[in-house]
C-alpha cells in the first residue's frame, strides 16, 4: 500500500485564481474564494498519518485508504489547474504544465531514491540490494506500479522481502495520469470549439466525457478485482476512476458553490465520518480498489465539494496550524517513511517502543529537512519557469524575499545535531543488543499439540546441531554461500516443469526406478517441490517411484482460494489431474507437501480459518481415495524471512525464528483431517527445531531456508538420513 498525492503546496487548492476585480456577488464569491485550501491541507496530513500508522503498528487495518484519498485530490486540484488556465488563455501550456509538475515531484523523489539506494548498499545482501536497484530505476521513471504488477506482488500478503521503495507505485499512477490527462483535455475541449460550442459548454461536456471514462474505469476495476486483485490494486487503469472522481468535482465547481452557508460544515464533517469510517474499519479483505473504495472516494469528494465555496467553519481537525503543516510535508512524510521502517526493521527490533520512536523520529526529521531545503525551496525557485517562480511570493512572508540573504549554517547546524541524535540513539541499542538469541517461549497454540518426534539417531544428531545454532553469534562459513541460495537455489530436473498443466508423460514426471515395484504420487503446493529433494533419492533408494504433481501457490486443499481466473484455473486442472491419476493407478502412497499460510477465499473474501482449512483438506482426500495410504506432511515453521533478516549487519540471532500460532492451528487441522480420513500426518518440525520450538537459519554448516519457509537444496539432503527415521516410524518407506 502506499500514498499518493499532489505533491505541491496548499496554494494548489486554490478554488479560483481570479482576483476580486468587478462588482457584484461573482466578484465578492472570488475574493472569498482565493486563497489556500486548508481542508485539504488537512485532508493530506489525515490520509498520511493513516498510512503511516498502518505501514508502522499495522493499525487501524483501513489506513491505505489514503491512497484513495490523495487520488481524488490530485484529480481535484490539477483539473482546476487546467481549467482555470484554459478558461484565462483558451488554451494549456504543456510545457509550464509538466516544469511544475518536474519541479515538485522530482527532486525529493529523486534524493531519497538515492538515500534508499546507498541504506540498502550498506545494508542489505546481495539478492535484495540487486532487487532495489532494480525497483529505482523503475521508480525513478515512474513506472513502480507495473514493476510491482508484474512480479505479482500483493500487497497485502507480501511474498518475500518488502521493497522499501515499493510506496512509489501510487506516485507512478499519479505521474501516468497527468502525463495523459493534460492531452485529453485539450484535444476534447479544441474538438468541441471547432464544433462552434462555446467555452462554458465545451468544458460540461468534456466533464460528462471524464464521467463517462470514470464509469468505465470503475466497471473494469470491479471486474478485475474480482479476478485478479493483486494486478488490479496497482493498475493504473483500475485506479483511474478515483482521479476521474477528483476530476469531475473541478468540472462541478460552480455548482458546488451553491451550497447554502449552512450546509456546508454538515457536509464536511459527514465526509470526514466518512473517511475516518474508511480507515477503521475497512479491511485488506475488503474488496479494493472496486468496490471497496467507494466509501473514502465518496467522502473525500464531499468534503473537498463543501469547501468550494470558500473557507470552511467548524471543521478545525483539519484547518488547525498542525494538520496544516503536516499537509505541507505530507510529501516528505510519505517519501521517507516507508524507507525508514524497512531499514531500521534490520537494525532494530520491531514491535519494541524504541523502533517506533526512532522511526516516528527519523521520518520526522527527515521530512521536515527535505521539505525545507529540497522540495520548497525548488518548488518556489525559477528553474524549468519561463516567467516567473511556480508559486508567488506571499504576503505573509513564506516565499522568497528578494534581496534577504538567509544563512544556512543554523538550519545546518540543527540537522547534524539531528543525524547525530539519530545515529548515536540506534548505535547505541545494536551495541547494547543481547549477543546470545533468547528462544521464544511456545505460544498457548501449542498447549496440548504431540511433542515433535525424533526417530532415531540421525534426528538426534541433527538436534544437536540445531541446539548449537541457537545462541551462535556470528555465520558460519557456507558453500555455497547464503546470498547465492537466496538468489538461485536450484530444484532437481524436471521438478518445476512437473508443475505446470497439461499432461506430462510418466518419463518426465516421474522420479526412480523405472521397473519399481511400489509407487508414490507428490501434490501440493510449492513445498513438495522441496520434499522432492530428499523424497526422491530416499523412495528410490528402496526400489520405489514417485510421480510429481506438486504446484507453487496450488495447495493441496478443496478451499476456494482468491487467485486470477488464469491462475485458479490452471491449480485447478493441476489438482485434477492429481486426483484423475490417484484413482486410475492406484499407487501405494500418496504424499502431501502443504505450506500452512491459508488464503483468503473467494466466497467469503475472508483468510480461511483453521476449520475451513480442515473442511478442504477432507474434501480433497475424499476424492484422491485411490491410493493404499495417504500421508500429510508438516511444512517448517513460517516465520523470519531469511531475504529481510540477513544482511551484512545482522547475525543468526536476527533470523531465529519460532514455531508460530498459525502453525498449529493449521497442524491441527491437517491431524484431524488426517484422522478423519484414516490418513497419517507426520510431524516434522524436529528436522527444522528445537524442542522449545527455537528455529535457527543453519544446522552445522548448512543453511536451513532460502526465503520463510522454503529450504534449501543443501539442507533437503542433510536432512535425509532423519526424514527417512520419520517415515520409518510411520512404515511408510
């Protein structure tokens, strides 16, 4: 999630540029009219705190609606914009148009995409510091969204390490939309001048051509969040009909003008309910961008309809001098915040008071030093103007005063004093950090849940070396190293291939002897094609096949899961033709690798619970009933991230992870179904933890997971010896 906005000053909110030259109540409505917009100054500072907050505590769960919020201003002020030049000129200066537009975006993007590139330099392992330089040359060219589409990142349930500059996907939208926007306008409001229409009706209609095009936006929104939500909570097109929404109110100005003195704080106020009532509660299962945000959309465009005809009363949550300057570096805020948590995530703990101080503290700063001396001053300047300074000097002394030389050794002084705080505050807790890790205590999920097994002496040993790893305090040395795991580990011939739809002869699919006697069939998701590195060499080892079905993102489980419609109905056809082959060869064991992170389903758009999982789990056993056993197997622990948690300033301590209460809700699940169905579950959490469920990222000298819970190709063979123990105590090898 991540905020957009108009990145300019409240001086942009101006409802008419006009002076109040001329008799009458027109002349007396501009005159009370001009000047600076402080609702949505306000509105500004509300929609990124709720960003932040979400970004940061991860409450209230709705605050990425600000997003939606900052669309309909951005609509809202840059159609004002041209309108009112258009209605002064007949025409749009495009030239003058993108300068301010350059002026005010660019260098504060740009000066903290460098910021970000030299943090994840001095940060970040190789596999993620080449993912960010990547991300920033898409950022910087104001393409993040589609960067972000197209890897299929969702950003609710990110899979892998969060991007730090993943917030500029909403500012690549914004950008698109006044690329394109400015042209449209023009072409439509010349077409219909040469058509003999007069100014004031060629601008209605070119307001019913941007409803028109909003309506469709927003039909297409619905369709595709339905299908794919993940492309269509970045696409420019399904987010479109919120700019449209800001765009089409500046075609309504005049009208909402009209609204009786007394009614417009009532309206303000409802719309603020409304877009509070947005961020509380509105939820990442809500369905988004359509329908989902109507609701912020609607009340964002009441409040800012309420404010046309000039200052607002009784609305002092957003005109008070805080908010008002909060919406003046909202900009800055949004800019550097999201960077902050990502970086001091790997240097301090998160969740812990101090984390939130230093980022509440680091982002502050550095906004309200980049707004002073980089996007204000640049904003104000000549550069890139033909006439005059994008924004006029003000009469109450905040603009540039000709002739008054300001020295910078104060303002200066004051920012080294603040990098010095900064960096001495977070020195100062990573030295006074414990070097030991503290194992986590088990979570309450685990009362009651069967002690993890360990079969024999290859499990003892390996439990041993787990132990060990606990409170180690520096890497062991790796070959091949961690960085090249996380980057390219690779799976056995054919693994991958084995997933895909369609039909895959027994010769490519099928691992082990081909005159076997006893047959096995792998499903699931991506976690059996990791089972397959020990599985296939241990059946094969004792004259066994196996034949691979195995899916990333396809669990093995009857659930109805959100996916896009191309990607669903692949699963489905890969599950198919697992059940389709149970039944007909009717092979001795039929194993099942499931990564335990239920989806949201797509009949209730809701995380399946544990017991839904379970619901699934039946199901799909009921119908692959034509194998002689059936056995579920336990994935490791989801939990750290070894891509976000190793990095050249962090030791195994930081990556330690823990069995979680996810874990086992969902393990009891799968052992109930596995009861239920007369399968056998097996438990392997020995292979990945310690008894106190502490789960480090190596064993010996062998790393453990290549990402949060995949393991590597290295470990799935030193685990082997212990994996077969498991599965003879199940006589099932």
């Amino acid at each position: 999630m991540s905020l957009t906005w108009i990145a300019g000053s409240a001086r942009d909110g101006r409802t008419s540029s006009s002076s109040s030259k001329g008799a009458g109540d027109g002349g007396r409505e501009r005159a009370r009219e001009s000047g600076p917009r402080l609702d949505i100054q306000g509105l500004r500072a509300v929609a990124v705190l709720a960003v932040i907050a979400e970004h940061l505590f991860g409450w209230p769960l709705g605050g990425f609606v600000g997003v939606d919020v900052f669309f309909v201003i951005s609509g809202f002020l840059i159609t004002g914009l041209l309108i009112r030049e258009w209605k002064r000129t007949g025409t749009i200066s495009f030239a003058n148009f993108y300068a301010r537009r350059v002026k005010r975006i660019l260098p504060a993007s740009l000066v903290v995409i460098v910021a970000t590139l030299i943090s994840a330099y001095l940060l970040f392992a190789n596999p993620r510091l080449n993912d960010t330089v990547t991300d920033s040359v898409w950022a910087a060219l104001f393409s993040a969204n589609w960067r972000f589409l197209l890897q299929g990142t969702d950003y609710f349930q990110a899979d892998g390490p969060v991007s730090p500059l993943r917030h500029y996907w909403s500012l690549a939208v914004e950008e698109q939309f006044y690329f394109v926007w400015p042209w449209v306008m023009l072409a439509a409001l010349v077409w219909m001048g040469r058509k003999g229409m007069s100014s004031s009706r060629s601008l209605k209609l070119a307001g019913a051509l941007i409803a028109a095009a909003s309506l469709i936006s927003f039909i297409w929104a619905t369709g595709e969040t339905a299908a794919n939500p993940g492309s269509a909570y970045y696409s420019s097109f399904t987010r479109a009909w919120e700019l449209g929404a800001g765009a089409m109110l500046a075609f309504a100005a005049p009208l909402c003008r009209r609204i009786p003195e007394g009614v417009r704080p009532v309206l303000a106020n409802l719309g603020l309910v409304g877009v509070g009532a947005s961020i509380f509660f509105l939820t990442p299962h809500s369905m988004f961008p359509a329908p989902g945000a109507l609701l912020p959309v609607l009340s964002t465009v009441t409040v800012i309809a309420a404010g046309c005809g000039g200052q607002q009363k009784f609305l002092y949550v957003l005109t008070n001098p805080v908010s008002r300057y909060l919406g003046d570096i909202s900009f800055s805020l949004y800019l550097w915040h999201f960077p902050v948590i990502v970086f001091l995530g790997l240097l301090l703990a998160t969740g812990s008071k101090f984390y939130y101080l230093m980022v509440l503290f680091v982002t502050l700063g550095l906004s309200i030093y980049s707004y002073r001396f980089v996007e204000d001053p640049i904003r104000k300047s000549a550069w890139l103007s033909s006439k005059s300074p994008d924004r006029p000097t003000s009469v109450r002394g905040d603009g540039p005063t000709p002739g008054r030389r300001t020295s910078l050794l104060r303002p200066l002084a004051g920012l080294v004093a603040f990098a010095l705080v900064a960096v001495g505050a977070i020195a100062f807790k990573v030295s006074h950090n414990e070097a030991s890790a503290v194992v986590a205590p088990a979570s309450k999920a685990r009362a009651g849940f069967p002690q993890a097994p360990v079969a024999g002496p290859a499990g003892a040993a390996l439990q041993t070396e787990l132990k060990a790893a606990v409170p180690a305090s520096s890497w062991p040395h790796f070959e091949p190293s961690l960085e090249e795991l996380m980057s390219k580990d690779p799976h056995p011939d054919r693994v991958l291939q084995c997933g895909e739809p369609g039909i895959h002869s027994a010769q490519d699919c099928t691992f082990g002897p081909k005159d076997a006697t006893k047959h096995a069939v792998l499903v699931g998701d991506s976690i059996s094609q990791r089972w397959a590195f020990p599985l296939t060499r241990l059946y094969a080892q004792n004259g066994w096949n196996i034949r691979i079905f195995g899916r990333p993102g396809c669990p093995f489980n009857d659930y109805p899961m959100v996916k896009s419609d191309e990607e669903q109905a692949r699963c489905n056809e890969r599950k198919q033709q697992a059940i389709d082959f149970v039944q007909q060869s009717k092979p001795d064991l039929l194993i099942i690798g499931n990564t335990m992170v239920p989806e949201r389903m797509s009949t209730t758009g809701q995380v399946a619970t544990a017991q839904d999982w379970q619901a699934g789990m039946e199901s799909i056993l009921s119908k692959a009933s034509g194998s002689k056993s059936r056995l579920i197997l336990s994935p490791p622990p989801f939990d750290k991230d070894v891509r976000e948690c190793y990095s050249p300033v962090n030791g195994p301590a930081d990556c330690l992870g823990t069995v979680t209460s996810l874990w086992y809700e969902v393990a009891r699940a799968d052992l109930a179904a596995a009861v239920n169905t007369s399968s056998v579950y097996l438990d392997t959490r020995a292979l990945f933890c310690t008894p106190d469920d502490a789960c480090p990222e190596f064993a010996g000298n062998v790393p453990v997971k290549k990402d949060h819970t995949h393991f590597t190709l290295p470990y799935g063979y030193h685990i082997q010896d212990a994996l077969r123990e498991l599965l003879d105590s199940k006589n099932l090898l």
